[in-house]
C-alpha cells in the first residue's frame, strides 16, 4: 500500500493523485502549485531565516518552526518559491499540506520515499523528483536540530 | 514549405544567421501554416501556466528520452511526436523555453539528430517574451495530426559517445559547460540529502571550464558573436574550424554551448557528449582530473 505508515492528511494526498488520470496528474500538481500559502511578512521581511534547498532545479526556501518542545509540538512549514517554478511550488504545496500542523514525531517518521508513492516520476522525471526528497530531508534534519538544540 | 529567414541586423553577425528568430518574429509569424512554435522547458508544468499562443509543449523527459534505454527515441516514436503536435517535416520549427533557451537548444538538438531541416531558436526564449509584456495563454493548443515521415537518427555528426571522448583525449578540445564546484570536483555533501548520483567528481583531463550561461546575456539572449569569440577563442584557446566536444551532466547545458559554437560562431564538427557527468563520473576507469588545472591526458586511455 502505498499509503502505509501515512499521517492522514498526507495519506490524503496520496490517494487523490492516484486517483487522477494519467493525463490530469500535471494539472493537479499545478493547481497545488497555486495553492502554495504566501510566506508571512515576518519571514518573508527576513529571507536569512529561510534555508535554500539547493538540490531542486529552481531556487527554493523553506523555513521550519516547532509550536513547543517535545515530540508532540506541532511543526509549522514556510515555503518560498518563484513563479516561474511552478513544479517545485507544487512539491512544497504537497508537503505543506500533507506535512503542516502535524507533531514532530509524526512528520519525523515520514518515509524517505514519499515522493515515490504520488506516481509522478514518470511523468516529471526522477531528477525533478529529488527536489521534493531534499525538501523532507532538510525539514526533518531541522527538526532534530531544533530538538536537540 | 519552410518560412523565409529572419532579416534581423542582431543575427547577421553570427555564422547561421537563419537559426534565430526574435520574439517580435514570433509574435508576428506564431499561427501561420508552416510555421509550428515549440516551448520546451526545464519545469514541467510551466508551460501550463501559460504559454505563447499556438505554442505546442515539446518536454525533454516524457517525450525525447526513451523510457527504458538511456537513450533519445527512435525514428518511430520521434514522427508519432512529431504527428501528434502537428509538426511536418517541411515546417520550420521555433523552439523557446525558460532559462535562457537551455531546454529549448536541447530540444533544438535532439531534432537536428532526426535531421529536420527548418528548426530556429527564438531568441531570449520565454523571459525575454515575458518581459517584454507579450501575450501568454493557458488556451489548449488544437492541433491537427500530420504525416511526419520516420527518419532515422544520425548520431555521429553531432553526438559523442564514451568511446569517441576516450578516443579524442588529448587531440579534441574538450569544453566542460558545468558550474566552477562540479568542475573542480569540490562538492557540498551533506549526508541523507540526495546528490546527482555521481560517484566521482571533477572533470574530464584537458577539458576547458566554460559555464554555459556565459553565453547568454542577461536578457537570456546570446551575446554579440565578438563577446563569444573572446570566451571560445581567445580566453579557452579554440580554432575556428577544429573539433569539439561539449559535455555537462546530462546533456542539456551542453547543448546550449553546441548550439553557440556550431550555429553562431560556425564550428563544423561539434559534438554533444550527453552522457556527460553522470555517465564518466560513474565509470570505471576513465581519467578523472580534480581542481582548477585541465589536467593531462593519459598516455593510453584504455
């Protein structure tokens, strides 16, 4: 099952694109990329607290925040990127609302092979799709820095 | 029947001034029988978002790699692509895209491999289009099925192997279109984030250290023919007339800086290494030159 071990909400996700057509996953992936929430202005007045995620092709900024201590504090995920990257603000849309408001714990135990399991590498190449791993990467290596710190 | 050149001063200058066209070209000529425009993008969804009226979408992964074999498609499936965006062989095909044409001089080439004839780049691509307040569309293109004749591939003019690199270690200059850090080897490994998947870094011995955006001015259009001989000529050391091989990691960057040597500055035999990094970073037993410094190449290669 390719939603196994899937937080709900990210489970969700999961379902609807393979759910989709063939044809339509790149619209779905597009409308996410609409939806992808603007930063707020105290993050995007301060872009040295948004880490860049240098693997994605297009340049991307994300900034994790932990409401609290311990494995239940809920994790709030910031994203940043332009316009004229609409696949990587898809990816991050996906991962901010698979991802967002979840406890650490849960988001932590997110399998390293999400991205495999939205049945998007054929159709944007597995190279594109590693942006999306680097992204869950670098929040979960955020995380554990912010809980060891 | 192919449109007629451009007469655009800005391309006189260059060796085959009829490979470009402006995006004044485009917005006046885009539509007409004959003429076929073509995006072909880094991101995969961009042209979704909007894109040049007319224009049919051309992706460099679902539609010229084959699926299985690390290979382009054959003459079957390049004229089943071709008949479905509408493209006949007589047309003349203008292809743009995002990053200053890096996907579209890919696009560009892989087409010159089946050999069709009439295939131009629009000139600063899809932010020069945008920037100049130009019209885009999320309107579908209709597009009407052709007849497009199977041609077979000829990789040999303009495509390099492995063994023709080997082969051509210290007698072809070599241009290595990668950023500074790959070419030097030096790498930001951090641990659990995925990398390019290359096991070695560096460059290939003797090969000359020339990013493939120097090519492009900042408006994503190229740069006048005497800036690029001063990088090509005088800076790296190329003959006009000799030998190349251009490489990066996949191909695609090498394709920008094939497409400035062979049809702006008219080199007659250059050729792109699309196994580039990640097929010699990985092999076994190949030369691997680190730091700054082209390298040597080795006495015996193999």
């Amino acid at each position: 099952m390719s939603t196994q071990h899937l937080p709900a909400q990210l489970a969700e996700l999961v379902t609807e694109f393979h759910e989709v057509p063939e044809p339509d996953k790149l619209q779905l992936l597009l409308e996410f990329s609409r939806s992808l929430p603007e930063l707020p202005s105290r993050l995007g007045e301060h872009p040295e607290e948004l880490e860049q995620v240098t693997e994605c092709q297009s340049p991307l900024f994300l900034a994790v925040e932990l409401a609290g201590t311990g494995p239940d504090a809920p994790v709030n995920l910031f994203f940043s990127a332009p316009a004229e990257a609409p696949t990587t603000r898809g990816f991050a849309s996906i991962l901010h609302e698979g991802l967002n408001g979840l406890p650490a714990e849960q988001v932590l135990d997110v399998p390293d092979d999400l991205p495999e399991r939205f049945g998007l590498t054929k159709l944007v190449s597995p190279l594109r799709m590693r942006g999306m791993s680097a992204m869950l990467g670098r929040i979960k290596h955020q995380i554990r820095a912010m809980q060891a710190g | 029947m192919a449109a007629e050149a451009e007469h655009d001063e800005a391309f006189a200058q260059y060796a085959h001034p009829e490979r470009l066209v402006s995006t004044q070209w485009v917005a006046e000529h885009a539509g007409e029988p004959g003429i076929v425009v073509v995006e072909s993008d880094e991101d995969v969804l961009l042209y979704e978002t909007g894109h040049v009226p007319g224009a049919v979408k051309v992706d460099w992964h679902t539609d010229l790699n084959d699926t299985a074999t690390r290979d382009y498609v054959d003459g079957e499936r390049f004229a089943a692509l071709m008949s479905r965006k509408g493209i006949r062989r007589e047309d003349t095909v203008v292809v743009y895209g995002d990053k200053s044409n890096w996907w579209a001089a890919y696009a560009l080439w892989v087409f010159s491999l089946f050999g069709h004839p009439d295939v131009r780049l629009m000139d600063g691509g899809r932010d020069k289009w945008i920037a100049e307040g130009r019209e885009l569309t999320t309107e579908p293109t209709e597009v009407t099925a052709t007849d497009y004749p199977v041609v077979q591939r000829v990789d040999a003019p303009i495509r390099a192997y492995r063994e023709d690199v080997l082969d051509a270690l210290g007698t072809t200059p070599l241009i290595d279109v990668r950023s500074p850090q790959e070419y030097t080897g030096e790498r930001t490994h951090m641990p659990e984030y995925p990398q390019e998947g290359t096991l070695r870094g560096g460059h290939i011995p003797t090969a000359a250290s020339v990013p493939w955006a120097r090519a492009a001015a900042e408006d994503g259009t190229f740069k006048s023919r005497a800036e690029l001989e001063a990088i090509y000529l005088d800076e790296v050391g190329l003959t006009p007339g000799e030998d190349v091989i251009a490489y990066c990691r996949i191909g695609e960057r090498s394709s920008h800086t094939w497409f400035v040597l062979t049809h702006l500055l008219g080199f007659e035999n250059v050729r792109n290494y699309d196994g580039s990094w990640t097929e010699w970073g990985n092999a076994v037993r190949v030369p691997v030159a680190q730091g700054e410094e082209r390298g040597e190449a080795p006495e015996a290669t193999r």
